[in-house]
C-alpha cells in the first residue's frame, strides 16, 4: 500500500448536513494539487444520519476510512482512534462543521513536509463568534496556557491543524486534552511549533456542541498537564517530598512537645498530659497524612511501570 500524502481526520458528531459539502471541498483542493490523501471520519456516537452519509461517500471514494463509536466518548478518543489509523506523511485535523476552509490544506501541508515543522497549528485570529461567551473567554483560556505550558500559541482550541506523522504515532490523547495537543508534542520532545493564521466562518447548519463549560474543563485539564508534565512520569518526586516534608514536620513538632514535657518535670512542674495539647494532635495528622502521601508517590510508580491504559472507547463498526 502507498503512502497517502495527507491523511484528513475530521471527529464529528450529528453532522448530516455538512459533509458532503465538506468532502466535495477536500476532494477538490487535493485533486486540484495532485495530493494522494485519505480522509478518516471519526463519528462520535451521532443520532443523526451522520453515519448513513458517511457509508454512501464511502461506497463512492475509496480514500474515505470510518470509524462509528457505539456512544459520545469525546473529540479526543476520536483523534486517539484515527491517529492510530493513519497512514498520510502529513496529518491534518479539521471539524466537520464546515468552520473551517480546506482551501487551507495546502498550505498547512507545504509548512510540515518542506517547512520542516513538527506542528502547524491554526489560528482564527478573526472569529464569528459571540463575544462574550466564546471569544473573551477564549483570549483568557489561551493567555492561561500559553503562561502555563510555554507553548506560545494563540488559539489552542482550533481544529484545523497539521502534524507530521510521527507525532501523532508518538502521544496519547486522553480525557479533554486534545486543546492541548501541542503541548503533549513538546513535551515528547516535537518543538517545531509553530501557528499559521486560518479563516474563520460562522456555523452554517446545527448548533456547537460545546458550551462555556468547556472554559472550566480545559483550566482544569491545564493544571493536570502542568502535573503531569512535570511529575507524570515520576509522582514519587512529587508525592514523596511532599509526604517527607511533612512527616519531619509532624514529627519535630511532636519531639519537641516531648522534650518541652520533660523540661517541665525536671523543673517540678506537673500541668496537663501532652494529648490535651491541640499541638499533639496537629504533629500527628501531619505524620499520618506525610506517610498517606509518600505512600501514594510510591503506588503511582508501581502503576506506572505495570500498566498503562491506551484505549477507552469501543468502536461499533469501521468502514
């Protein structure tokens, strides 16, 4: 089997209404610059007719490759399964709601194979979106990981992205972390990042599947990069020095309650039992809750050496 040029990936979800219109643009961009491609369409649990449409593209385009999940598993196990999948040199992401142009494909192609780019990653500089629930908040959301994961890109959360193809061969996207795609690279050492200024257009059909919320999840999905970036692959370091800290902590504070107990028998001086001090009872949460936190820095490194998880969906049917 030859290798495709481009393997496209578009995770949708109840999208009857946008592609064929979308595949009709694919197809012509790549044909009009003599690109071998594949197009694999990740449907995430649609009830819609998404799937129907998909088969009779199918039946018509042998460079289009399905996968149905049996429910909504989320945007980042449908990039995990196709990533998996893909044979193109240059892999591109893009929604399937038609907010983005595959007149960009070119381009994001040139950038990866003769550019010599790990990751060009799209930027809607100029967005249709309501100002106050998606565009202010997204500025803010970016700004954060930006400053969090050094990353210097403006718009983590665009679909329309290009990778060379052993990147995606070497990351896990899991839970919400596919905004975050980029950083994973760069953390498994891809660091020829860089962002290329897409268009933008409003939502022609359905309604976005993603609310404000999406907000809070990605702030938290951030702090448990940073974590686990830092400490992912060795939480004894983390959890170990924490749970050290304070099991010496804990421990001072109760040796010096002795001592300061036996210096006053010494002098004569017989008051309350050291279990009436408030202070006894600190010391020995902080040693129980010390030994509670090197106990789990060294649970996380067995776990870490024996298992690893790679797939959390189930795939109803491929095509």
């Amino acid at each position: 089997m030859n290798t495709p040029n481009i393997s496209i990936i578009i995770p949708l979800l109840n999208e009857e209404n946008s592609l064929e219109e979308l595949f009709s643009g694919i197809d012509k961009i790549c044909s009009e610059h003599q690109y071998t491609y594949e197009v694999w369409f990740v449907d995430d649990g649609s009830t819609d007719s998404s799937w129907s449409i998909i088969e009779k593209l199918k039946a018509q385009h042998p460079q289009i490759h399905a996968i149905k999940f049996s429910r909504n598993y989320g945007k980042s196990q449908a990039l995990h399964a196709a990533f998996e999948r893909a044979n193109g040199e240059v892999v591109i992401t893009m929604d399937a709601d038609l907010q983005d142009f595959p007149e960009e494909i070119p381009e994001l192609y040139d950038m990866v194979k003769n550019g010599n780019f790990d990751i060009v990653s799209g930027w809607k500089k100029k967005r249709f979106d309501n100002v106050m629930t998606k565009n202010l908040p997204s500025k803010l959301f970016n700004a954060a990981a930006r400053k969090v994961s050094g990353v210097s890109l403006h718009d983590f959360n665009c679909g329309l992205k290009a990778y060379k193809k052993q990147v995606v061969k070497s990351i896990d996207v899991y839970g919400d972390m596919h905004r975050y795609i980029p950083v994973l690279a760069a953390n498994a050492g891809f660091r020829r990042i860089t962002e290329k200024e897409v268009r933008h257009r409003a939502r022609p059909y359905g309604s976005s599947k993603f609310g404000t919320e999406r907000f809070v999840r990605g702030f938290l999905d951030l702090i448990t990069l940073w974590f686990v970036s830092r400490f992912g692959g060795r939480p004894m370091h983390f959890f170990g020095a924490a749970g050290t800290l304070m099991f010496i902590a804990g421990f001072l504070s109760a040796l010096w309650l002795g001592i300061s107990k036996l210096m006053d028998i010494r002098k004569g001086i017989y008051g309350n039992l050291i279990a009436d001090n408030p202070w006894f009872y600190i010391a020995l949460t902080m040693m129980i809750m010390g030994t509670l936190l090197f106990v789990a820095g060294f649970l996380g490194e067995i776990i870490i050496r024996t298992h690893r998880e790679h797939k959390n969906y189930n795939i109803d049917e491929e095509i």
